[in-house]
C-alpha cells in the first residue's frame, strides 16, 4: 500500500508541475524568442515557472524510490493517470476547454490503468 501511495503521489506531483510550467511559460511574451537570454531570465524570476521544476525534481527523486521498490511493469502505467489530472487541472485552473471525446479518453485511461493495477502486482 506504501509503494502505491508514493506511485500516485508522484503522478499527482508531475500533474500539478505541469500545470505550474503552463502558468510559468505563460507569462512570456508570445513575441520573445523561445530560447534566449530574456526568456531564460524570464523564467528563473517566474515562481510558478520555478515551482514546476521544483515539483519536477522531487517527482523524479520519489520515483526512483518508487522504482527501488517495485517492478517498473507495475509502476510505469501509473504515470498515465497524470494525463487526466493535467486535463481535469487545466479545465479548472486554467480554463482550457476539452471535448467528449477527451473525457471518453480519461475513462479509458483510468479504466485501463485500473486493469494493469488489478493484474500485475507491485
């Protein structure tokens, strides 16, 4: 139960990250360049920029422990869940507006990440 825990901890954390980044790079001015010493500048001064990579690393620290813990069959289609959180996340937070046929994929997802929790053990 531990190893599952710290599983979707981690797909929560990336999930929340990746909204933080939106947020982050949003802020940039569409007519700056992509990569550049002012974008670059931009973004280390940017908060939700900086909480994104922050979430990032600790994500990817609790996924080693993760992978230390359990097989990588069990634990690595948990990440797709981060998917419908991202897409849940950035209707609510940011207004983005997403289709049937997005929630029709969410359930799938979710469904399909149920069956391989179900029959692979950690």
């Amino acid at each position: 139960m531990k190893n599952l825990i710290c599983i979707l901890l981690c797909v929560f954390i990336v999930a929340v990250g990746q909204v933080l980044l939106k947020f982050g790079v949003s802020e940039i001015p569409k007519n700056m360049p992509l990569i550049s010493i002012a974008t670059i500048q931009s973004l280390i001064g940017n908060v939700y920029f900086l909480a994104g990579v922050v979430l990032y690393v600790i994500s990817f620290i609790l996924w080693l422990y993760v992978l230390s813990n359990v097989r990588v069959s069990y634990a690595y289609p948990f990440l797709s869940l981060s998917y419908p959180l991202v897409v849940l996340m950035s209707n609510a937070l940011l207004g983005e507006p997403f289709s049937r046929g997005a929630w029709v994929g969410v359930i799938l997802i979710t469904i399909g990440v149920c069956i391989i929790g179900f029959y692979i053990k950690g």
